[in-house]
C-alpha cells in the first residue's frame, strides 16, 4: 500500500514534469492558474489566499521560493526558517493545490514565462503592474487577480512573535 505521502510527493515537479502536466491539463481544457511565495511558516492567510487562488481556475500550479531565493529577498537572516523540501511537501498536502515547483530567482518571471497561467494570481497588497509576470499573462489574454488578505497573519509576525518568546 502506497502512503499518502507519496501521492503528495507527485505534485511536486520539475520544469520536464511540469511541462507534461501543463500540455495534459490544456488538452483537457483546464484553466491554469497561477501564484507564488515563499510559505515558509504556513498560517491561516496562506490558506485562505491559497483556497481562493484555486477558486480562481480549475488548477492551481503554485511556485515556490527555493531556499535561495528566500534569502535573496532579504528577510532575515534566519529565513527560511524551514527548507524548499519541507515547504512544497507542506504545499503540495492542500488538496486545492495542483501543483507546486520551485524557483530560484528572485521574482517567479521566468517561471510564469514557461507556465503561461490564464490566471495570475497575488495578494491585495500587490498592484497590477507591480506583480512579476503581469505583462506576460495580460499579453496572451489570460488575468491578474488580485485577492484581499487576511489581516494580522504573516510569517514575520510569527516569527517576531516566537523571538519575543510569546
């Protein structure tokens, strides 16, 4: 009998796994969505913005900060707090969560390049033309979506509020 984590461990891709998931997916004329973050410490508004991202198409291909890229944006110095492995097996358990792979720039461009998404999705806080990839969705007439956040959750109040020992 296969465990549960194995099935979980088979949403997570590579660019060559991906890609053949994609061509299957458009065959059967699925609409594509996509978005990105780091999910270092997972909490209620990574699930919700998550939940409402796949409500957004009929697959969420979700790309994810590789430990490196977590440390080029320059946090903090502790981040990630936990690894890539551990982040997309995490991702990768949401049943709404289609598919997660990582990426090692700083922003997931050229990731979006080679996905094509028919939906671009970010958090609120964002603006349109702020969010990397934008042109490239908007220019194939696919959307950017912005959805509303789920205040008083981050990781970097977590993690303050576990330094302060609270």
């Amino acid at each position: 009998m296969l465990s549960h984590l194995h099935f979980v461990q088979k949403k997570i891709h590579t660019r060559e796994t991906l890609a053949k998931q994609l061509a299957l997916w458009r065959f059967e004329g699925k609409k594509i969505a996509f978005t990105n973050g780091c999910f270092d410490i997972v909490h209620l508004g990574h699930v919700e913005s998550l939940a409402l991202a796949a409500d957004c198409g009929d697959v969420l291909v979700v790309g994810l900060n590789s430990d490196a890229s977590v440390r080029l944006q320059g946090k903090s110095p502790m981040r990630p707090l936990q690894n890539e492995i551990s982040r997309a097996t995490v991702l990768a358990s949401m049943r709404f969560v289609s598919a997660v792979i990582g990426f090692d720039e700083l922003t997931p461009y050229e990731l979006i390049d080679f996905i094509q998404p028919d939906v671009l999705v970010k958090g609120g806080d964002y603006k349109v033309e702020e969010i990397a990839g934008h042109d490239i969705v908007l220019k194939r007439g696919g959307e950017v979506k912005l959805i509303p956040l789920v205040q008083g959750y981050s990781t970097t109040t977590i993690e303050n509020k576990i330094r302060a020992g609270a």
